[in-house]
C-alpha cells in the first residue's frame, strides 16, 4: 500500500476512531463488544492523549492505529497504549512497529520515558511485533470471571457499609496485593465516567476489608484485606458481599497472575478466561 502516511490522532473523530477500533478487532481471539460510547468511555477512564496517539492513513481511511494514554507509572512518565490495530487488509507490512517507530521521537520530546501495553497470551503474532519494537514481558495477568456466588456469611460483629464512590482511600494503597493493572489503578478509576460502589467491610469501628466494584457490569477492579486482619474469612466475606450487589457475574480483569487474589478467587470458584501479558519499552 504506497498512499499510506502516519499522522497524530489529534483532531480525528470519536466515530472515526471506533470505525477503525471495530474493524481491526473484528476478527480478535477474544469477542469485541464495545460500542462507540464504550469506547470513549474506556479512553477517558485511562487517559487517552490524542496528540500522543499515532495512526497509519491511507486515502483519508484509519488502518491502523495506537491509541495512546499518559501518565507515571512506577515513578517515570509513561506512554501506555491501550489499543492497537491494524485492519486486516493492511496487514503483512509492520504498519504497527512502523508506527511505534514514529511515535517514539516525538514521545521524547514531551518526556516520555517509558511505554507500556497488555497484549493476550495467546496473540502470539501481536508480542512478536512488540518484542521485535523493543517491548519485554514486566507481567502476567489473568482474567478471571466468578458466575457462582459464594455465600454470604459476614464473621461475627462485621457490618458491611455501601458508599457511591470511585475513589480508593490513601491509606488503604498498601492493603493492595500487587501493583493493580493501568486501567486498574487508583487514578484511572477515579477519572472514569463508570459508577462505583465502595464495599467495606468495618469491625469495632475499624475498615478491615475494601472493594470497588461496578454493579451493573459486574466489574470488580480492586480488592483487599487490611493486612492485621487477613486469613480470617474477610477475602470471601468481602467477594460474597459484591456478588449479591452484582447484577451480573464478577469479572476481574488483569490482576497479577501471582498475585494472592488469584489464588482466592479460583479457591471461590472462578474462572480464567484470558491470560495477558504486560509489556514494557524502555525509550529514554
């Protein structure tokens, strides 16, 4: 394809960029079911800078596209490309390295250290193309979906107290088992245009256990345990207290692999039903 050229996204349309979205991940591993107002819901909640995002343009069209966030991650500025596609017609020419590599000076010039992204284990065509731009595997995430749900029994003098919000406590960060997932983190919730409830579970006064959850979607993207007060049941009790708020199944996406909530989980009932790998490209 000669007629090709790299652009900013700066300025392209919602609609323009959700036309691309669709059609590169038509043909995904995994069933695509965002719409266009899900797409720009996702985009807000992890940052997307258009002026930092990079697509491949043939004869006016979006081919191939990376769709880019900001922000700090583990102290340095990063680029963190929440989508990348190419349509399947375009494919077989490096369009997405190719565009990695013209996004990469122009990353510097704003203080861009670092880039990272989530690919499906499975995708193996996907991390050749990343391994072969400079991306190297940091972690492994599963995906974990829970259609049971276990039953509800809060330990003795344990009240359970349900508040609208997105925001996770400060003081609760070092309760977390790992380091939560881009979209996951403190501050991509609290920017997302998506309604949270905080489910706490309080004993003598005292929070002892915390989640996050979506109560339509069934989205649970953080939880955990007070570390005084761990191994007494609070794991479950916190999970079964979401679960009946639920409208649907739980569904945790991209939590540590080696994470103890894994582990919790899958003892629970849970599924795997993806696994993922974090990748990140080293560009100072």
């Amino acid at each position: 394809m000669k007629d090709w050229h790299f652009a900013s996204l700066e300025g392209v349309p919602l609609a323009q960029l959700y036309q691309a979205f669709a059609a590169a991940f038509a043909d995904y591993l995994l069933p695509m079911q965002l719409d266009e107002a899900g797409l720009h819901t996702m985009l807000q909640r992890r940052g997307y800078v258009p002026g930092l995002s990079g697509g491949v343009f043939a004869g006016g069209r979006l081919i191939g596209f990376h769709f880019i966030c900001q922000g700090d991650w583990q102290g340095r500025r990063t680029a963190y490309d929440t989508a990348s596609g190419v349509l399947p017609e375009a494919r077989g020419q490096r369009l997405s390295q190719r565009l990695f590599a013209w996004l990469a000076p122009r990353w510097r010039e704003q203080g861009v250290q670092q880039a990272l992204l989530e690919v499906l284990a499975e995708n193996t065509a996907a991390r050749r193309s990343y391994t072969a731009t400079g991306f190297a595997l940091s972690r492994q995430f599963d995906c974990l979906q829970l259609q049971a749900r276990p039953p509800l029994a809060l330990p003795e003098a344990m009240t359970l107290v349900v508040e609208a919000s997105n925001d996770w406590p400060v003081g609760c960060l070092g309760w977390l088992a790992a380091e939560p997932a881009w979209q996951n983190s403190v501050r991509a919730l609290a920017a997302s245009p998506q309604r949270f409830e905080r489910v706490g579970l309080y004993g003598q006064g005292q929070l002892q256990a915390l989640a996050l959850l979506n109560p339509i979607s069934g989205e649970l993207p953080l939880f955990a345990v007070h570390p005084g007060y761990r191994r007494q049941g609070l794991g479950q009790a916190l999970i079964a207290s979401a679960a009946a708020r639920s409208d649907k199944p739980l569904y945790f996406n991209n939590l540590d692999a080696d994470s103890p909530s894994v582990q919790l989980l899958l003892k629970l009932g849970a599924t795997s039903v993806a696994l993922q790998h974090e990748m990140r490209w080293d560009i100072a």
